[in-house]
C-alpha cells in the first residue's frame, strides 16, 4: 500500500475507525508538531550546539505538514457539514494547529542557524 493510499484511507476513517477518527488523526498530528516546534524553538537560543534543535525542527516541520495533509485530505472527502458528526471542524482546526507547527520549526530552524554565525558577524 503506497503512502498516499494510507493517507487517504486515515483521512476517510476507512482504516481505522469512523469519519472522526480522521480528523482525530489530523488534530492529534497537529498538535504534536506544535507541541514540538515550541519546545525546540524555547531551547534553540538557549543552545551551543545547533545540531538537536536543527533535528527537532524538522521534526516539528514533518509532522505539521502530516497534519495539515491529513486534515485537507479529510476535509475533501468529508459528506455533509458542520454538525454532521463527519469531524470536518475537527479537520480545520488541524489545518491551522499544522501551519503553525511548520512557521515554529522553520522558525527554530532560522534561530538554530543564526546562533552559530552570530559571532562570527560580530567580530568576536
């Protein structure tokens, strides 16, 4: 099974559970990747060593834009509205906690870069 097949089958619940468990998937993704992205991004100023809070980054990066996939994915193939018990307001809640895990880890990816060059710039 490709990983676009696993995508769509996980956004469409067809796998693992009902229309919600979708958009559950989706929020769940979401905010691991904030969760992470905020973490890496409150010890990137704090670090020496770039090379943890470069990975953790991109880490954040990864999983946000999963997230977001699997929202925009449940979001297009979601019967009915709002209130229909489909999980599509879960799917767009997914869909900003995704981006905002991506702007956090590029984020904490520009920070750990310029910790290194800093002082570089600045004479020292």
């Amino acid at each position: 099974m490709s990983v676009s097949a696993v995508l769509v089958a996980a956004a469409e619940g067809g796998i693992i559970g009902d229309g919600r468990t979708g958009a559950n998937l989706a929020l769940g993704a979401g905010a691991l990747g904030l969760a992470i992205g905020w973490s890496v991004l409150a010890r990137a100023g704090r670090r020496v060593g770039a090379g943890g809070a470069r990975t953790g980054a991109m880490a954040a990066v990864a999983v946000g834009v999963v997230g977001m996939v699997l929202a925009v994915l449940h979001l297009a193939t979601a019967d009915g509205g709002p209130g229909t018990g489909n999980g599509l307001v879960g799917a767009v809640v997914a869909v900003p906690l995704g981006l905002g895990a991506v702007l956090l880890g590029r984020r904490a990816l520009g920070r750990g870069r310029g910790v290194g060059r800093s002082a570089d710039r600045m004479g020292a």
